[in-house]
C-alpha cells in the first residue's frame, strides 16, 4: 500500500484484502468512472482529514474538469472528516443550495 494510503485504516476495513490490489481499488474509485456525460459534482473536504486522503478531491476535481464537468470543490481549511465550524458549514450550505440552483437541481 502507498505511503499516503497506509496511515488511512478506512481503506482496509472497506476493502479487506483487496486494499493492496490496485486494479480493484480503480475499479470501485469513483475517479475511474468519470466521462463527459458525468453529472455536475459539489465537492467538500476538509484538508485535515484524516480518514480520507484530501488529494483524492484534488484529483477527483482534476479529473472532472478534464472531462468538462461542471463541479465546485470547497476546502475547509483544518477541516477533518466531516468536521468543521459551525460558521463553515452554514457558508457550505449556502453555497450547496447555489451548486443545486445553478445546476437545476432545484428552482
């Protein structure tokens, strides 16, 4: 397993065995199935999580503006797995709610 890969325990309690197989992992990497008819993608990670690598979000934005997808990628500086400021999640809330409006989702 890859130096950034192995301090994340989440990987192996997801895959078991499979961790180390790198194939499988691209298989179930939503990176891998990314093609220009990809749906618009709102992204927030935290850049002190420690339990999902914050570059998987960095390349996953990489990978969907390759692709010509539109997507919105927040960092929340010092931000862990889901936990950030109370004031940090409600300006991700209204920047959601403008992601949906701008895409449609809602009106």
């Amino acid at each position: 397993m890859n130096s950034e890969m192995s301090r994340f325990k989440s990987l192996t309690r997801w895959l078991d065995n499979k961790a180390d197989d790198l194939e499988f992992r691209a298989s179930v990497s939503p990176i891998t199935h990314i093609k220009k008819t990809s749906p618009p993608v709102f992204i927030v990670h935290g850049n002190a999580d420690n339990i999902v690598p914050y570059n998987q979000s960095v390349n996953l934005q990489k990978k969907l503006a390759e692709n010509g997808i539109y997507n919105e990628f927040i960092t929340v500086e010092g931000g862990g797995h889901g936990t950030f400021e109370k004031e940090r999640k409600a300006e991700i809330a209204i920047a959601l709610f403008k992601f949906l409006k701008k895409t449609g989702v809602i009106e």
